[in-house]
C-alpha cells in the first residue's frame, strides 16, 4: 500500500519542508549568509594576519607607539574591537533585515497551527 500524502503536511502539524522551500525562507538564508559568511571570512583573515605577525614579523609587533605601548598590544586589543563591532553590525543587520521576514513567517506558521 503506498503513501499518497508525502507532498501534504502531517495531520495537526505544519509541513517545515514546504517552509524550507518557499521563497521567503531561502531569501531570509540568503540574506544571513550574505553578511556571516564575508564578515566571517574577512575576520579571519585579520585574525590570521595577527596572528602570522605575531609569530613571523616579531620586531613590526614590537614597534612602539606610545610609552610601553607597542603595535601588538594595540593590534591585539583590536581583535576585540572588532568582535564587538561585527556583533553589533550584525544586531543592526539582523533588526533591519532579518527580523522583519522571519516575523513574517512565524507568523504564518502560528495561524496554520492555529486553523489544523
């Protein structure tokens, strides 16, 4: 006996394979990758330029900038400047762009629960 119901969504429930598929779906992955994955690569590449330098070019660390201060400590520090500024251009990304499309489709998938 087959199973002629593999394209509907289970009884009561909502069906997340058709959500996957739809067009708003893909464009919000569209979208979060577009600013994750060139914000992820670019901060590895300073991350690797650190730390490269660090290992390989210990006397361009060791130039001093201000009193016992030198460009290591001040490149080192960076790291975590930039940590929190990605993360706060991404909160910014995420509420402006987003948000706005996942509401849309939490919303959705509340009122099919809510009719089945």
């Amino acid at each position: 006996m087959s199973d002629t119901s593999t394209d509907a969504a289970p009884p009561g429930g909502i069906d997340y394979i058709a959500v996957e598929d739809s067009p708003r779906f893909r464009e919000l992955k569209r979208r979060q990758r577009s600013f994750v994955f060139p914000m992820s690569i670019a901060f590895l590449v300073w991350y690797f330029l650190f730390v490269l330098m660090a290992s390989f070019a210990p006397d361009v660390m060791a130039i001093p900038v201000w009193g016992n201060i030198n460009l290591g400590l001040i490149l080192g520090l960076g790291q975590f400047v930039t940590t929190f500024a990605i993360t706060m251009g991404y909160v910014a990304y995420a509420n402006r762009k987003l948000d706005p499309i996942a509401e849309e489709l939490r919303g959705q998938l509340e009122k099919q629960e809510a009719s089945a």
